[in-house]
C-alpha cells in the first residue's frame, strides 16, 4: 500500500514538475490526496486509492484553482464516478468508473 501511494505521489508531482512556479510541492500534493480521499469519504463514502487521487490530480491545470477548490472538485468527480456503484453486489463485473480518463479504485467505507 505505501509503496502505491508514493508511485502516485511521485506520478503526480513529476507531472506537476514544470509548474514549480506554482508553488505545488510534493507535500501540497500528498496534502491534496489526503484531503480528496477524506472529503470522498464525507460526500459518499468511498475512499479512492491514493494512486486513483494523484492520477487525477495531475490531469487538473495546476493555478487554475487553489489547491483547496482542486480538492474538492477531485472529491466530488469520484462521488459522481462511483454513484452507480453503491449498493451494487459484490463480484459483479464492472468496467472501472474513470474521471479524466483515470480509471477511478478504492472501496465504499460506512
């Protein structure tokens, strides 16, 4: 599991490389993920990986928003993705919900 979520830190923070006059660094970034997984878990109770987070993330122009509204507009695209999905039963074959063309993991949590 850490060893996901560094590849998706590093994933996300390469892409975000270029944009160092931002001010993004690899800890707003982590930052950001914890917080996209959290405001998931409070908006519909499904806790996206942090490699499903980071992936889009990096998909989203870095200055276009404050990392704040990025968070919660990540969160909220996840909860639209994986909406079909709750109350579905176990082992029944799905294609991945995506945002941005990132394929969208993780799990329901009460």
């Amino acid at each position: 599991m850490n060893k996901t979520v560094m590849i998706g830190v590093l994933a996300a923070s390469l892409t975000l490389a270029n944009c160092a006059s931002t001010g993004i660094t690899p800890a707003i970034i982590q930052s950001a993920v914890t917080q996209v997984q959290q405001a998931a878990i409070s908006a519909c109770g499904f806790l996206p990986t942090a490699a499903t987070v980071s992936g889009i993330l990096a998909t989203l122009i870095p200055g276009a928003a404050a990392v704040e509204q990025m968070v919660s507009q990540v969160a909220q695209q996840i909860c639209a993705a994986v909406a079909p999905l709750k109350g579905r039963k176990l082992g029944a074959a799905l294609a991945a919900p995506t945002v941005n063309g990132v394929a969208v993991h993780g799990r329901f949590v009460r």
